[in-house]
C-alpha cells in the first residue's frame, strides 16, 4: 500500500476533495469552538490557508493523512487567539454586549439537512450546559470521529484527563436525559 506523503510541487492537490470530505467535521469543530458562526466560519477559513500554505509552501513535514489532525490543531489555537481579542473588547463595553446577547439567538452548532429539529435542540442543550472542556471532546469524539488519543494530541492533555472528561460528560448527559426524557 502506498503512503500519503505530501505531494511534490509538481503534483497538483485536489482541494475541493479534501474539504468536501473533511469539511462538515471542521467546520463543527470550529462551531463548538467559538461563540458565533461567523467566527466559526472565519476560524476554518484561516485554518485551512494555513494548512495550504503550509503544504504547498514545503514547511509541512507530515503527510496527506496528518493535514485533518493540523487543521483541527489550527482551529483550535485560532479560536482560542480570537475568544481572547474578543474578551479584550468585551471588557471595555459589558453594557453594551449584554444587551445584544439577550436579543441573540445561539448559533447552532449540530445542523444537516436530515436532522430532527426538536433533537438537534435538545442535544445542543444539552451540549450548551457542559463545561466548555467537556463538551469540546463529546464534538470531537462523536461527531469528529477522533479517537480519544488523537484529541488528547490535539487539546494537549493527557489521554486519562480525556477520558474522564468523556466520562464526566455522558454523566452528565445521562442525568439530563433522566430528569427531561426526549418526547417524540
């Protein structure tokens, strides 16, 4: 079987591939990472030139296999430059931002065609009510597809620290569900 390596500048990359294949993941990833969609899509948007400069520029030593694990990583460090600038300018108008936000609705981070409203509600809820920390793994594991080592690599954390936030999370998932059951 043949490895990915990144390709040679003579090779042309298939883009529009890679992002309908891994495109919906990322883009969920950076939903549950930042605080509104705009901010979502913008934070893909940077990750993804990074990538690409990083790939066609010749600085990424990895191979095609490892590009998703880099955008996620990118993603996630974006967010986090971006969550701080914006805490910066909240702090200087906290009136004003509280205002808006009572008037906002959530940006929803679970959405497709197929999806049942009332449980795409209920679940980003639910989502909503965990600890940033917890539900950011939930994202990761369920709908990312990551394996538990694959997001300690990516969040920087240990793989027990991981799985005990996936542990704690289902809990509290679970209590959620007992105390208001889904009615269909």
């Amino acid at each position: 079987m043949k490895e990915m390596n990144s390709p040679t500048p003579t090779e042309r990359i298939d883009w529009s591939a890679w992002l309908a294949e891994y495109g919906p993941q990322l883009l969920l990833y950076a939903r549950q990472q930042c605080r509104s969609e705009a901010d979502a899509e913008d934070v893909l948007q940077e990750a993804l030139v990074q990538l690409v400069h990083a790939v066609e520029g010749g600085s990424f030593s990895g191979t095609q296999d490892q590009w998703r694990a880099y955008a996620y990583t990118a993603i996630r460090h974006l967010a986090m430059d971006r969550g701080r600038r914006e805490q910066v300018r909240r702090n200087y108008a906290v009136a004003q931002q509280e205002h808006l936000r009572e008037g906002e609705e959530e940006t929803p981070w679970l959405s497709s065609a197929a999806d049942d409203e009332y449980l795409r509600g209920r679940m980003e809820s639910m989502l909503r009510k965990l600890a940033p920390e917890f539900a950011e793994v939930v994202v990761l594991h369920i709908w990312g597809e990551h394996t538990f080592q694959q997001i300690a690599d990516l969040t920087g954390n240990k793989l027990s620290t991981i799985t005990s936030r996936y542990r704690y999370a289902l809990q509290a998932l679970r209590k959620e569900l007992e105390a208001n059951p889904i009615e269909r």
